[in-house]
C-alpha cells in the first residue's frame, strides 16, 4: 500500500506544471478609410473668360472663393472628428 501511495505522488507531481501561463499577444491591423463625403474636392474657383473685368467680377470672384474656403475648412474641421472617434 505505500508503494502504490509513493508512486500514485509521483505520477502526479510528473503531471503538476510550477511554469507561469504564457501570454500570447496577438496583433490586429484596422484599416480605417475616411468616408467618401469627407474627400469630395473642394468647390471650383471662380473663373471666366478673359479674367475679370469689372469691379463686380472681382466681388464675385472673392465670394466665390470665400465660400470655397468655408467648404473646405468644415471639410477639414469634420475629417479631424472623423479621426478622434
């Protein structure tokens, strides 16, 4: 009855592991794309033939263009949004 109790231990200590667990790290690449409405170009700039002309061409011109920086600035502002979440 000890011989089969001392080998019983002893089989059973073989089994026993004193190793801590190992940690596997895995690592995951997320693609992210910006959406299609945050990269449309920017409104065109204001044009006509044979340059401006009169005094009302160049405020034309100036309101266009400022309009077109407003666009892109909000476009810029929401792509910044976009990039925080």
């Amino acid at each position: 009855m000890l011989i089969s109790s001392s080998l019983c231990l002893l089989l059973c200590a073989g089994c026993t592991t004193t190793q801590p667990p190992k940690v596997v790290v895995k690592y995951v690449t997320v693609e992210r794309h910006i959406p299609a409405s945050l990269i449309r170009p920017p409104p065109p700039g204001w044009s006509k033939p044979g340059g401006p002309e009169i005094t009302a061409d160049f405020i034309e011109r100036g309101d266009v263009n400022e309009t077109a920086l407003r666009v892109c600035t909000a476009q810029i502002r929401k792509i910044a949004e976009w990039d925080r979440q």
